[in-house]
C-alpha cells in the first residue's frame, strides 16, 4: 500500500526526530555538558589557565553532543574514520605530547637550575606524590599498568600524562587527561594552603642569596648533558626528554632562533589547541562517568597533594645540612611540581605576602623546570617497568 503525503512526512520527520540530539540525550551527557560549561567558566571568569581549560571544556561540550552511534554517521572521536578519531590519534599514539616538549623546552630557561644544581633534588623529592599514588591505587584494586598511568597525575604535568596513560592505560586515558589538566588549573587553589601548613613564619621569611650569572657555554652544553645523562639512565623517557632537550638547545644555541620562536610559539599553539580539545572531546559520557574515574580523580589529588608538600618537607629537612646564609625559603618546595610557571608564581606570592621584598620567582624556576625533568623521568621509570 502507497504511503499518502501525511504519512511520508510523518515518516521522514520522525526519522529525522531520532537522528536529533535531543532525542538521543540521557542524562550523563547533561552532566558532561556541565563539566565543560564549568571548565570554560572557570577559565573565562577566574582566569585559571585558560589556554588549557577552554580548548579542553569546548572539547567536552563537542564530545558529549548526542547522536545515533549506530548510525554509521562516522562523527563521533571514537568512530574510525570520522575528522575527531583522526585529529584524536595525536592523543593515543602519544604524538601530541612530544612536541609540547619540543615547545617547553624552547620557552624554558634552565639558568635558575644551573646557577643552583642542588634545585634539582626538590624537582626529584616533588616526585614522591607520583609513586605513593601508585601504591595507594595498587591498593584499592587497579592492575599494575592502570596504577602507574594514574600516579603520573602527581607531576601535575598534562602532557606526561597523556603519554603515559595512552602506552599504559588507554581506556582511562580520559579522565587521566581532565584530571591531570584540572588540577594544574588549580594550582593557585591547592597549594598555598599546604605551603602554609607546613611552613613557620621565620621560614617563610628566608631571603635567599641571588643565583650567580650563568655563561652562555653552560646553557649550550646542558641540555646536551642532561639528554645523555637522563636518557642513559631511562632510555623509555626519550621521546619526552629528547623533544625538551632539544627544544632548549635550539633556544640557547644561538643560531636556530627563528626555529626556537617556531616551536616555542605557533607549534606549541596549534599542538595545544588540538591537544586540549581531543582530550575534551574523549570524555563521551558513555565512557567517562564510571567508577574509576571518581577513583582516578580522588587519587590524583592525592597524588598531587603529597607531591606539592614533599617538595615543601624535603627543603626544610635539606635545610638542617645547610649554612645559615645558604638556606632555602621552604616556600619554592611547592615549585617541585611540572605546573610552568604556575606553582613557581605561587612560591613569588605567596613569599610576597609575608615579605614585600622577597622575590622567590628566579629561585623557585630551579625546582619547577626540575619538575618538568623528574615527571619525565619517573614516566620513563614506570614505562620501562610497566609496559
């Protein structure tokens, strides 16, 4: 029997009605909707780092638009095929993180680390909060590669992240991501009421002495040095390490400067934004709002409380080794974390605020460009022991 005119447009609105969005919503994707709503709020009105939150809350808002998935339509980032699951293979075959490395590493000056190479113990103390993670997540049930795709939360260092949870732990890779991203966000939040608690007033009023100039020679030869002597130790860290490394000598060596400008400018901005916005869009409601994922964010801040105050602890136990005139303001501890140049910016304020005088920021560069090493190296550790 032939379909009358009403009946074929009945017909042919009522599959387009189950094409819609709204048909094809439930109510996890209104809560994800939510999520990125206030990952851009938090960006737009409290200025908490925007360059990362708006590309990762505008991805959500995209991830989590509701379709028909069994329609073939070849749009969703978990689809083969679709622009998103081609633009999303930077994320899960780990290409995007490198090169937000190579970019690092070109905008970052290793002076305040050279000038003062004991530094680099509170960046390697900051680490503990990765590996107490591992064991607490180890504790309450996640397999071995899970747990150590989790702890990298604790170097509060997005990309290290992503690079590990993607050769680790791609299903949770996800939440990992938002987590690590959030709580980098956060950084102004977090901290400061840590370095309080584990501080006193008298050593929140330690005046450091002004690091020694550092030769243009020595910035040429450390990155050289610290590729060899970092990726001899863990050659698993190579492909982060050797993208940080090289970046910095393509900025210090003076003769690649258009080339330093390129990766530490329009590449590290184009990664960024591709990056942020494939993580976002990777938290499809069907696959992020799970059980793990309250466990992953529960022990990321974990992870990155106990790395925030075992940098704060290392440098008052450092302390009673130290001459009078050579203590270190306990306050750059918190800089132990890969947040650059947030949580060194913290360790400035916050010194400023009980001393007007007391500028901390150059000190505070040393432990947190040593953050950026030791997070990947301890992602080089548990990557040579886990995969």
């Amino acid at each position: 029997m032939e379909q009358t005119f009403g009946e074929f447009l009945v017909s042919n609105l009522t599959e387009f009605w189950h094409f819609t969005g709204f048909y094809n919503a439930t109510f996890p994707h209104f809560v994800m909707l939510a999520v990125g709503l206030f990952f851009i709020w938090l960006a737009i009105k409290k200025n908490f780092e925007p360059m990362l939150l708006v590309p990762i809350g505008f991805g959500i808002l995209i991830g989590n638009i509701p379709f028909n998935t069994e329609a073939g339509l070849e749009i969703g980032i978990y689809e083969q095929g679709s622009v998103l699951n081609i633009l999303y293979n930077g994320v899960s075959a780990g290409w995007y993180p490198p090169l937000i490395f190579l970019g690092i590493g070109a905008m970052t000056d290793f002076s305040a680390l050279i000038a003062n190479p004991k530094l680099m113990l509170i960046g390697a103390a900051a680490q503990f909060g990765i590996f107490g993670a591992y064991m607490v997540a180890l504790a309450i049930g996640f397999a071995p590669d899970q747990a150590g795709a989790i702890a990298i939360i604790g170097g509060a260092d997005g990309p290290t992240a992503i690079f590990l949870s993607s050769k680790l732990a791609p299903n949770l890779m996800g939440a990992i991501a938002v987590s690590a991203y959030s709580y980098m966000a956060l950084v102004p939040v977090i901290q400061p009421p840590i370095m309080r608690l584990f501080t006193t007033k008298n050593e929140r009023l330690i005046k450091m002495k002004p690091a020694r100039a550092v030769s243009q020679n020595e910035k040429i030869i450390f990155p050289i040095v610290g590729l060899l002597l970092t990726c001899f130790v863990v050659p698993t860290g190579l492909p982060l390490l050797g993208m940080l490394f090289f970046g910095n000598l393509l900025r210090e060596c003076g003769v690649t400067t258009r080339l330093a400008k390129t990766a530490s400018n329009a590449l590290t901005d184009i990664v960024t934004i591709l990056l942020g916005m494939t993580v976002g869009a990777s938290t499809q409601a069907t696959t992020f709002l799970t059980k793990d994922t309250i466990f992953i964010f529960f022990l990321g801040f974990m992870a990155f409380i106990i790395a925030s105050a075992s940098g704060v602890l290392f440098v008052k136990f450092f302390n009673l080794f130290l001459r009078k005139d050579q203590k270190i303001n306990p306050l750059i501890g918190n800089a132990g974390v890969s947040a650059v140049p947030m949580s060194a910016r913290i360790s400035n304020n916050l010194g400023l605020e009980y001393d007007p005088s007391n500028y901390l920021l150059m000190h505070a560069m040393g432990p947190n460009v040593a953050g950026v090493i030791g997070s990947a190296v301890a992602a080089g550790v548990l990557l040579g022991f886990l995969a």
